[in-house]
C-alpha cells in the first residue's frame, strides 16, 4: 500500500499499477479514473485550472491547493475493505473545486471519483457533482440493467442528500 501511494503521488495517474485478475487479465484502475474525469465537461468549462490539476497531478496545482491522502478499512458486503484516498481543494478564480479520488481498493470495486464543484453566481453559489465508480460486477450479460438500475438509485439519493444541505443551509 506505501509502495501505491508513493507511486501515485510521484506520477500521478500514471503511477497506478492495473489490478491482476484471474487468468493473467487485468482491469486498469487509472484509465477509468482518466474516463471518469473526461466526464466532468461542465468543470473542464468554468474552472479549467482545477480540472487541469486533477488530471496532471501532482504536475500541475494552482497556489492555494490544498490535498490529503489517507487510507481507510471498511465493511463492503461483508468483505473487509481497504481504500487508498487523495483528496484535492482547488481554487480555480473565484470558483473551487473539490475531488475525491480512491485510487486503490482492495475488494468490491476498483477506482471511484467523485469531483465538486462551486461557482459564484451573482449571490449565489451554483453546485456541480459527478462521481464514477467502477466495478467488475456490471459486466456481462444484464450488465447494462445493473447499471441503470444503479444509477437511478445513487441519483435519488444524491437528490435527497442536496436538499437536505440546501434546507439546513437556508
């Protein structure tokens, strides 16, 4: 896991070593996190120095960013579960952005990204969110069901967890 992050926070994407799988195939962690933050049009638009910074870290930072890295052991289905976390906070103009990037986990899925991303408007402030998880267990046949499926329930909950925040907020 020290060897990991030292890879990851001397290369960035680039230093994620791809998780071996059985019958000598891999799963490339670090090209679905570059796919997860190709996504993130709206945040490459209106705070291109942040998304910059995300892609090329640590190559690339404004002043004022700050990181974490961290490691963390949970429960995932009853699987003990450990993930390897950085954490970006980016000041792009008077907009911040913020990511959290699992760029190894041990079981249940392999990468996850979740990028944030808060731009003045006037007098107030507009909110941006997407978050990718990738997993082997929506491949195959009905993978695409799962997906959907998985989607819907995560936006439902997203929904519900911003209108919570925004009710506490006012």
């Amino acid at each position: 896991l020290a060897a990991r992050v030292a890879a990851y926070r001397a290369r960035g994407l680039a230093g994620i070593a791809p998780y071996a799988r059985s019958g000598g195939a891999t799963r490339d962690a670090a090209a679905e996190l570059r796919s997860a933050l190709g996504a993130s049009r709206l945040l490459q638009q209106y705070a291109p120095a942040a998304h910059r910074a995300m892609a090329y870290t640590p190559a690339s930072r404004p002043a004022g960013t700050e990181e974490d890295f961290r490691w963390s052991l949970f429960d995932a289905h009853g699987v003990p579960t450990i993930a390897l976390t950085h954490s970006l906070f980016i000041p792009d103009g008077d907009a911040w952005a913020v990511m959290q990037r699992q760029f190894y986990v041990s079981a249940g899925y392999n990468s996850m990204e979740a990028v944030a991303g808060f731009m003045p408007s006037h007098s107030d402030t507009i909110v941006a969110y997407a978050g990718r998880t990738s997993t082997d267990q929506v491949e195959g046949i009905g993978g695409g069901t799962r997906r959907s499926l998985g989607s819907r329930v995560l936006a439902s909950q997203l929904e519900s967890m911003f209108e919570r925040a925004r009710a506490k907020v006012q």
